[in-house]
C-alpha cells in the first residue's frame, strides 16, 4: 500500500492493483470510452491540472 496526499486529502492506496486494472481501460475522451462532449472535453484538460494531481498519477 502506498500513502498519497492531494491537498488536505490521505489515500492509502493499492499502487500496483490501481495501475494494472486501469491500464486496460480506454482512457476518458478515446471513443471506446464514450463519444459525448463532455467525456471528449474532460479527456483535454489533463494538461491544465494542478501539478499534485499531475505528480499523483505518473
């Protein structure tokens, strides 16, 4: 288990478990995810995320 903090925020997390289920999702604004806008916009704004949140999920 990892300790992640974001803000105020402690997640204990299962690092590996995490990364391996999600790494066979298609990600939010791929079309095999969903086709409606707001899922395409939302898979834009990754770049514009506040830097912790940015650390958290490399």
């Amino acid at each position: 288990m990892k300790l992640v903090r974001i803000a105020e925020y402690e997640l204990e997390i299962d690092y590996d478990k995490t990364l391996s289920y999600y790494q066979n999702l298609p990600l939010i604004g791929e079309e095999d995810h969903c086709e409606c806008l707001y899922c395409k916009n939302y898979g834009l704004t990754p770049s514009i995320f506040p830097n912790i949140i940015k650390k958290t999920t490399k």
